[in-house]
C-alpha cells in the first residue's frame, strides 16, 4: 500500500519503546544523551524527547524523534550511525524494540493515557477492519473516561502495521476497557486482524505522541543531575588530594614550576582520569542506586554507601597530612 501524496514532505514522529534491565537505567540514560548529540546534525532532525518508565503500570522507555520527512526518520532507522549506537547498549533490551512512525500534527499534549495497538492486515480486508475499527469505537465511547481513537494507515517504507492510538483519561478507566468482557467479545469477532496484534502504552494520552517541537526536550530531571554531581564529587575529591600530595608537591612545585601552571596540569590530567575511566566506572558501579523510580530503600542505601565513602576518602587524606607534618 503506498503513502498518500501528501505524506512525502510532512514531518513526522519516530515513536521507540524499550524495555530496559533495572541494572542498565543509568547507562541507558547516558545514552540517550549521545544519541542527542549525533542527531543534531542529522537531516531532517528536529527534537529529540526520552520519557522514562513509570511503573507499575508503564514501564517502558519512550523515546520520541522527530523527523522534517518520512525519508529522513526512514534514513535513520536505517543508517549505519543508529545500528552502532544500539549495540553499544543492546545488552540492556530486555526484549526488542517497539517502533512506530506516525504523523505529526503538531497538537499540544494532554494529561490522559494511552493505548498503542497495532494490527497487520490482510490485503484485501482494509474495508472490513475499518468497520471493525468502527464497532470498537463505538463501544469504546460507552466507557467512562473515553477520549479518542485515532486509526492511523501503513506509510510505505515505514511501518507496514496499521495503528489504533486509544485515549482514556485515567489508567483505571483504560484498564476497564481492555479488561472487558465487551472487548473481549469484538476481539474475537475480529479475529482474521488479531495474529499480528501488538498492544504498548504510554502514561501520556493521544497527544503525547505528536510532540509540537516548540519547547526543547527537557533535561534529566533534578534528582539524576543531584545525584551525577555526587558521584563526580565521590571520585573527583581523592583524585584531586592524592595528584596534590603524591605528585603535584613532590615532582612538580618542589622544581619551581610556577602555581598557575601547575594548577593547569593537574586539572588536564584530573579530568582526564574522571572522564575517561573514573567517572563512567562509579556510575556502572552505582547504577542500582541512579536508577529513576529507585525503590526508597536503594534510595537510603545509596545515600547511606556514599556518606561513609566521603568520610573514608577525607580520613585518608587527614591521615597522610597529620603523617606529613608529623615527620
């Protein structure tokens, strides 16, 4: 089936879901950040959005790209660039990813939640889903809560899938749906279009899927920043007061090298060591405790863990500075 004429130069969203092992949310989070940087000079690219899980009920990462064309979100799923990037975080999938490629309308967002359910049709039974598709909405409508159902068609050379995006105002509310008896009954009556059925949702309603682009993606929330810049200070502190007495004092400002240039050289080489090994190796060994949605007791124990590594990294160096002047 082709695209309509209409579609060649419209922007459009790349809509990804992934399910990541709870080990792998820090890491996976970093990556996102590197895949930002590449698509910024990517044709075609816009934005760039990544919304974390939100368990129990959501728990998938979503991430949302935005395309000037279907050619250009085409040109990316399948560039080499993007194969690269995923394989160096693959080992977190817990199962395969999710990919949708649907218009963008550039509608603002709202509050509700949604469904994705996508369907393989036959060639030929088109007509006869789209009056399936009616008989469900029509059902649909009766439920408390119902806001939308959108049917969007295949776009050749995107997604071959046709996708129901299904709003409800509240996740009770879509779970009584999906739950019923009464949809139970018309999947059944539809059973020629459910061998391929695929169902994911998403804790934003319809409109989350067609992100308008004028407001920048945001940035990882407060709680993850507070909690890098704990782990950078965990790491940078030791490597600043052992370059300084074991290295700086003795092998460099003993020989008259001047303050402003030893300075320099210690910071070049200090941020060397945290951004290429030290750094990347605390955060791998603290990704339990910056998993988003930590539970309040790894919380505690990541707090706890870190204050007693501070207090033992400030002895040491209270240590060898008594040891010092004590000679």
């Amino acid at each position: 089936m082709s695209a309509s004429p209409d579609t060649a130069g419209q922007p459009v969203a790349l809509v990804i879901q992934r399910r990541i092992a709870d080990d792998g949310f820090a890491a996976f989070a970093r990556w996102n950040g590197e895949v930002g940087e590449v698509l910024k000079t990517w044709p075609g690219f816009l934005s760039q959005e990544v919304v974390p899980p939100q368990p129990p009920a959501h728990v998938d990462w979503v991430t949302i790209v935005r395309f000037a064309s279907p050619a250009a979100a085409r040109a990316w799923l399948q560039s080499e660039v993007r194969a690269k990037l995923i394989s160096e975080v693959q080992r977190h999938f817990v199962g395969s990813e999710d990919v949708h490629i649907l218009p963008d309308t550039g509608v603002q967002r709202d509050s509700a939640v949604s469904a994705v359910i996508s369907f393989r049709v036959p060639d030929g039974l088109e007509d006869a889903f789209l009056k399936w598709q009616q008989r469900i909405q029509a059902a649909e409508a009766e439920f408390k809560g119902f806001l939308r159902h959108k049917i969007e068609r295949p776009i050749a050379g995107l997604h071959e899938e046709w996708i129901i995006i299904l709003s409800f105002d509240s996740d009770a509310n879509l779970n009584a749906w999906l739950d019923s008896p009464l949809r139970q009954t018309l999947l059944k009556e539809g059973e020629r279009f459910n061998a391929g059925m695929n169902v994911k949702r998403a804790s934003y309603g319809f409109n989350f899927w067609f992100p308008t682009g004028k407001t920048p993606a945001p940035e990882q929330g407060p709680g993850l920043i507070w909690k890098s810049n704990l782990i950078v200070l965990l790491v940078l502190y030791p490597v600043v007061y052992l370059w300084g007495y074991f290295i700086s004092r003795p092998l460099i400002d003993s020989h008259g090298v001047p303050v402003w240039l030893s300075l320099f050289i210690g910071n070049l080489v200090s941020t060397q060591l945290l951004g290429w090994w030290l750094v990347p190796a605390a955060f791998r060994a603290l990704d339990w405790w910056v998993a988003p949605k930590a539970a309040i007791s790894r919380q505690i124990a990541g707090y706890a863990l870190l204050a007693v590594l501070y207090a033992a990294s400030m002895g040491l160096y209270a240590l060898l500075l008594a040891w010092h002047w004590g000679r």
